[in-house]
C-alpha cells in the first residue's frame, strides 16, 4: 500500500503547471488533519492532478468523490496518478459541474465530515460551492477553502463569518487555506438577515499580496522570497 512518504515519486505533475495543484506543505497539512480529526466521508470540488484527493484518501483510508468537469483538458492525470497510488477502486469522479452535481448529492441525503472546495475561483462560483457543502457537510463537520489570496475566495470567507452563525473559522499556519467547522444543525437567520462582509482592510491585503505576486524583484517581493522561498 501506499505511504505518504512515497506519494509525491507516484504523482505525476508537469513541470510547466505547477500552480494548479496544492502545494505540498498544503496537501500535507489537509493529510494530518483530516488523521487528527480522524475525518472518514469526503468531498472535493475541484480535482486538477490529483493531489489533495491523493492525500485525503491516505489519510482516511476510506472512499473519496472528487467533482470536475474539466478532467478531459489535463488528459485524466489526476485519475491516472490516483490509480498509479492504488487508491482507484475507493475512488469517485463526478465529471461535471458542480453547480449541477452538488445538488444531486443533496438530493441523495449524501453527508460528509470534510469538503474541500477548489474548483471554480471566480466569487460566485465559490460562493454557490459554499452554499450546497453548507447542507452537505455534517454537524461538527470542516469545509476547508483553497486560494485564499484570491480576492474571491476572501470575499466568501468574509460573508460565512458575517452572516453564517451555524458556522466558526478556525484559525490555519498556511496562509492558503481557510477552515471552517458546521456548529449548528441549521442556518439561524430569518429571510431579512444581512451583515455587510466588505472591508477595507481585507481589499489593501489582497493588493499587497497582487503586487508581491507581480513584483517578485521588488523589495517587498525580495522580503516574500526570505521568507518563504
């Protein structure tokens, strides 16, 4: 059976697209908490080469769906390297878009202990994610956002801690990732309930970050590679 130490010689990643799947320390991270929290029923949006799904089936050694529709462009990659690690058969891969296969699962009654939402980066689309993994994850149950430098994906962190109390954040070391706990069986709001989830602080965050991401030779962007290489 596969380990963990020997899983990233298994996955294949081309050089030229290393951005697309979580880092490493990333995967490794979802890896731990998910033994820590001892998580068994998990769902993924999102799927790219396959990495985080990797992870998350060596953590709980138990059967994983992963929904993407978009697996035909990196030529199935992702379900090549999850048979490559022998994780095949415990495997599910919901070729479609998740706004069409969330609710089904809902329809289905499916509930899970860890959703780990990746897929569509634009505000909406995360937000829609949010809103069905919301129903679909059980009470006591994580949703665990990835690219939390992206404006959108923030913005969607902003709104759940402001107007969604059956929820809590805890606090992640890696700066990429935004984890949240289902606290309460229900969404407690009335139909009329609103807090405003912009701030400005949150938007001069975002544009330090765009710009040590553009400005890699600059001196803030010299300061970023000290300290994280």
């Amino acid at each position: 059976m596969t380990t963990i130490d020997q899983i990233e010689s298994i996955l294949q990643i081309p050089e030229t697209d290393k951005k697309t799947p979580v880092r490493v320390e990333e995967a490794r991270f979802i890896y731990q908490f998910i033994q820590e929290k001892k998580i068994s029923k998990t769902l993924e949006v999102g799927l790219g080469y396959g990495r985080s799904a990797a992870y998350i089936m060596l953590a709980t050694q138990q059967p994983h769906t992963a929904i993407d529709p978009f697996q035909k462009n990196y030529g199935y990659q992702a379900v090549k390297n999850i048979q490559a690690a022998g994780l095949g058969a415990a495997f599910t891969h919901i070729e479609d878009f998740s706004h069409f296969a969330l609710p089904e699962l809902c329809h289905k009654n499916e509930q899970y202990d860890f959703i780990f939402i990746d897929g569509d980066h634009k505000f909406d689309g995360i937000l829609i994610d949010f809103y069905f993994a919301a129903m679909l994850v059980k009470k006591g149950g994580y949703i665990l956002f990835h690219d939390t430098w992206m404006r959108s994906t923030r913005l969607v962190n902003q709104f759940v801690e402001k107007n969604r109390h059956d929820f809590k954040t805890h606090p992640v070391a890696l700066s990429n990732l935004h984890l949240i706990q289902k606290i309460q069986d229900a969404d407690p709001r009335d139909g009329m309930y609103f807090q405003e989830f912009y701030t400005t602080k949150s938007w001069f965050k975002y544009r330090l970050i765009t710009y040590l991401n553009d400005h890699p030779n600059s001196l803030l962007g010299k300061v970023k590679k000290l300290i994280r290489p």
